[in-house]
C-alpha cells in the first residue's frame, strides 16, 4: 500500500522509482530515506542502503535503480558545496539525514523557500568536505549512539568501558559492530572522531593547545602524536601547519568517503 502511495503525486514520483542516465548542470546528492537503490555513476555502480548518500559534482552522468519500498531525495547544491571528486560516498552521516529529510517533508517550492533549506545543506556538505576523514557510524544500535556522540565532539575521552557501560552493553559488542560495519577498529575510529574535532577548533582559529583539549587530548603532545600516527607525516611538518597536515591525509580510510 506505502509503496503504490508513492507515486500518486506526479511531481514527487521521481523521487521513489527507478530512473534512466541523465545529468544535472550542479552538484547535488542521492540519499537513500527508505529501502535500498543502486546508482551507476560514470559509469560505477554504487549500492545505497538506507540511511546513506552520495555527493555528486555537476554533469556526472548517473541512473538509480530501486526498489517498490524504496524513497530517495535528491536535492542540489551550489558550486560552492561541490565534491572534492566526482563521486563521494559518504555513508551514513546522521545529521545530513536529518537535515534532508527535513527538507523533504517541508516540501519548498519557491526559490525563498527553498534557500534556507539549500544554505543549510551546503553548509554541512563544507564540513564534511574538510573533515580528514568522514566517518561512517555502525548500524547496531549502543554502538550508534556511541558513535554518533563522538561525531559531534561529546565524550571524546570517555573510556569505552564507560561508553559502554552507559549504554548498557559490553565492550566487546561495541567493538565488534565498529569492526564489522565500518571496518575500523574502535580505537582508530575514535582517533579519527577526535582529529576530525581537533580539526574544526583549529580551523576556528583556536590554538593548537585547546584543540587538543576539545578534541579529548590530555596534552598537545598527545594530538601532535595521534595526527603523526594517522596522516604519517613527519611532526615538524605537522608543527609548522596542523590544518594543512589534517587534509594532506595518506591512508587507506575505510568507513569514510572512498
């Protein structure tokens, strides 16, 4: 029954069923609401489950192909807020999500309508692109809620015994998930959390004392050794410039944007 009331309003169709090769003149996204879609993009297939998105630059030639349950949004995005390439997978990015479906249920129609909703969306596609590493959250539940919190800088230096504990499970659960649904341990995972939030307060102009402070370091000595150990560059040069060495990122990142 959902599925068939899908497709009662002809404007709105587009948005669940399949649709053949076409490009767009901006950059926009494919994020997955409901169900599961698969995007061929230059020429790449890409599978979408729900909850994930993928950040197209302008006049990539692309096709998605759904399912009955499925919902899709596709919103565009300005010049300013195009991907660092043609294709990023950005995975599960919670508060993307929420932002676009919140765009999609107010349904703007007019160009006034539809520029906040643009503005905001661009403005977190600008965070992301400058986040050393995009990280995806696991899918089990502890381990999102978990994930989601160091995402957006809370409990960075927390224990994972006390992470754990407060969700009521244990840590060996919670590392499994991390492992198998982002395929990082959770140690690196959070390492990464934390110079993604080390980046954001450097970025601010904040120095590189307090960065470390926010982003769960006891010591500045602590953030200098974490960016060393995941860009693999030498700690003179993350001395001299610490923005610069957090998006010159060299390994190989699984769970983030590949």
């Amino acid at each position: 029954m959902t599925a068939t009331l899908t497709t009662v309003v002809p404007r709105t169709a587009v948005r669940f069923r399949s649709h053949g090769t076409h490009r767009h003149d901006m950059a926009h996204l494919i994020h997955v609401i409901r169900g599961e879609a698969t995007v061929v993009a230059d020429g790449e297939p890409y599978h979408l489950a729900e909850g994930e998105t993928l950040w197209l630059a302008a006049q990539v030639p692309h096709s998605l192909t759904g399912h009955d349950d499925t919902i899709t949004f596709g919103p565009m995005v300005g010049p300013a807020a195009a991907p660092p390439e043609r294709v990023v997978r950005l995975g599960r990015q919670a508060e993307l999500a929420q932002l676009l479906l919140t765009a999609m249920s107010a349904a703007p129609q007019t160009d006034e309508e539809i520029r906040p909703f643009r503005h905001s969306i661009e403005q977190l596609l600008l965070d992301l692109r400058e986040r050393p590493w995009p990280l995806t959250a696991p899918t089990q539940p502890a381990a999102r809620r978990i994930a989601l919190r160091l995402i957006a800088g809370r409990d960075l230096a927390l224990p994972l015994d006390d992470l754990a504990g407060h969700e009521f499970t244990s840590v060996r659960q919670v590392q499994r998930a991390f492992v198998d649904e982002t395929g990082l341990t959770f140690s690196t995972w959070r390492t990464r959390a934390r110079l993604n939030a080390a980046a954001r307060s450097l970025r601010a102009g904040v120095g590189f004392g307090r960065a470390a402070v926010t982003a769960g370091y006891a010591t500045r000595d602590g953030l200098l050794r974490a960016i060393v150990r995941e860009t693999r560059l030498p700690a003179s040069q993350v001395q001299a410039d610490p923005v610069a060495a957090l998006r010159a990122t060299t390994g190989d990142t699984p769970g983030g944007s590949a």
